[in-house]
C-alpha cells in the first residue's frame, strides 16, 4: 500500500488542485523557501486546519469573502494480497463490491452480463488479479472540524457503479477470492472505504521543528503516537518483547550515525523509562557514560522514531519527513535514504 496520487486546495499557498503522482521508494520534493513543501506534507498527512489560499484571485477586493473551507486527496494504491490480508482481519462482516452499470465498456470487457454467479466471479477475479488498485479519500477542513470523506462507491473510479446493490467478497480456505451472498442494505464494509481508513491510519508525518522526547511511561503500547511522545513506552516494549528486532533498530540508527555504537531503554525509576545513546562500547559496562537522548540533539530522536515505525511496521508505512536537512547532517540524511533501498528496508515509502 503507498500513496499513489495527491491533491490539495485551498490551504495556504495552494489555490485550485493539481494533482502530485508518487512512486514506491523514496519521493523528494523540493522548492525554494515558502513555496508550500510543508503545507503539502500537512496535506499528506491528513492534518489540515481551515487555513484558506489569500491571494488577489481568492480576494479580489478588501470587501470579498473567502471560502474557508480547506482540501486536500489522497490515492491509495493497493495489491489483491494487502485486500485479502484485510479481508481476514475484518471480523464477521465481510467487503463488499458494488455491482457495475449493466451493459457498459467496463462489463463488455470482462464479461459480466448478468447478477448471476459466473458474471459475479468474474468480477471478483477483475478485482483481485494480479496488479494495482486505486481507492480514494479526501479531509475537508472547515471551522467545525475537519471530516474524513471517502467517496461513494461510483467515485472509486474502478469501474461504473450502481448506487445500490452489491455482492460480498469472500475468502475461502484455499484462499481464493470468491462471491458470497448479495450485501444488505445497511452495514457494508466497502471495500475502498476500508482501505482509506487504513491508509489514514499508516501516515506519519515528522516536522522539521519537531523534539522527540526521550523520556516516558512504561506501558503496553506498541503503536507510536503520531507525535512520537511515547517513543520511549514503545521502544522499552520492543526491546523486552521482540530483541531481534529491537536489535535491528539499534543497527539501522548505527547506520546513520556511525558514532552511535547502541540505543538502550533503561527504567530510571518507577514511573519512568528513558532512552540512552551510547558513544562508548557497551561492552565495556559503563552505563555512566550512555547520554540520554533529552541531551543529544535533535536527529537522533527524529531518526529514532522513524526507523521504529518501520522495523516494528507488520504493513507498509507513509513516512513524510518535512526539510530533514534542518536536523541532520548531509551525510546522514544520504545514509538515512539508502536504507530504503533493498534488502534493508523493503516496501517503505
């Protein structure tokens, strides 16, 4: 799953929409000063606040009135294997497909001419054939709050849909996607309004003015918070539950900063676990000379909580990292980008 496709209105320096295509792997984006870099990052993830384009084309004269309404859509692009992973995930209720226009292109080409079974199983193996799928959600921002929308089904752009009427997806043992039984009128898991939410749920998004503190709670969370606040809970929970991969952390960030020879978590009383840099050997038993992270500036806990959200990510991940030369070193920003490159980090974007 990755953001395939994206646009933004009126918010800050952006007026009317033009549409940003993206690739898996790594995306740069650059401009000059204020061209509106970090207001597209706040678009991508899905942060936006009614903050309304000013311009002499939005507000022609003192007296106009603005629209203070804000957008911004995103594309998901997404394979049959990450809809079947969800499809066993979505408990007793099942995806359904909304059932195509009759008698259009769209049937003519695979086939489908009637509701019945052999019409309904050659739209389900349209779907799910080996390739890519584009689902779509939008944030509108208003002074009430914003709201996620994810289009009605006909707008999925899949295929030309009917506003009404669909067929359940299934899995059956063999894990082959099968049509179940016609959708009820009420309670469909739609199988594009399901990967929205998912894909919203998958964004992190770290500003460039941003210190990730080193201190926290211990607890049970495995989920980092948007703002990385819990880092510390997270990290103190990986490295008693998971060590391979807590140890794989500590070589990713050795990576970056070859000075850093390991990451700890160390509980300092009882409320409390912080996180410790090591310049030294740790072989040596020196837990004296480990700098907590509060002390080390700030790319280390930027870096720290970025590559956390990718070693302990069981699904592809939208990391967007706004101006990160502002806290890391040039040399560290290109060892940072080469560990997207396979075998390291495989499948992030």
């Amino acid at each position: 799953m990755y953001i395939s496709g994206f646009k933004i209105w009126n918010y800050k320096s952006y007026n009317k929409p033009q549409e940003l295509r993206f690739e898996p792997g790594f995306n740069i984006i650059i401009g000059q000063n204020d061209a509106g870099k970090t207001a597209l990052l706040e678009g991508i993830g899905l942060a936006l606040t009614p903050n309304p384009h000013r311009s002499l084309k939005t507000l022609p004269t003192a007296e106009s009135r603005i629209q203070n309404t804000s957008g911004a859509e995103l594309k998901v692009s997404v394979t049959p294997g990450e809809i079947r992973a969800s499809l066993k995930t979505a408990g007793t209720a099942p995806y359904t497909l909304p059932l195509p226009e009759p008698e259009t292109e769209f049937c003519n080409s695979i086939g489908f001419t009637d509701d019945g079974p052999e019409s309904l199983q050659r739209l389900v193996n349209w779907i799910t054939e080996p390739g890519r799928l584009e689902f779509t959600v939008r944030l509108q921002s208003r002074k009430e709050g914003p709201a996620i929308e994810v289009p009605s089904v006909h707008e999925f752009e899949l295929y030309p849909a009917r506003k009404l009427g669909g067929v359940q997806l299934k899995v059956d043992e063999d894990g082959m996607f099968r049509p179940g039984d016609p959708a009820p009128k009420e309670g469909w898991i739609v199988v594009g309004h399901d990967v929205a939410q998912r894909a919203r749920e998958r964004i992190y998004r770290f500003s460039a003015e941003r210190r990730i503190p080193g201190r926290s709670t211990p607890g049970t969370d495995s989920v980092l918070w948007p703002n990385a606040e819990n880092l510390a809970q997270v990290m103190d929970k990986l490295m008693g539950d998971n060590p391979p991969r807590f140890r794989k952390l500590s070589s990713l960030v050795r990576q970056v900063f070859p000075h850093v020879n390991e990451v700890t978590v160390a509980r300092t009383n009882a409320a409390n676990v912080e996180i410790q840099v090591w310049t030294t050997d740790p072989s040596r038993g020196r837990p004296d000379l480990a700098i907590p992270l509060a002390e080390c500036g700030t790319g280390i806990g930027q870096v720290l909580a970025i590559l956390y959200v990718v070693v302990n990510s069981d699904f592809p991940q939208v990391i967007a990292i706004d101006e990160p030369q502002s806290f890391l070193h040039p040399g560290a920003v290109r060892r940072l980008i080469q560990l997207g490159d396979p075998p390291a980090l495989p499948g992030w974007q």
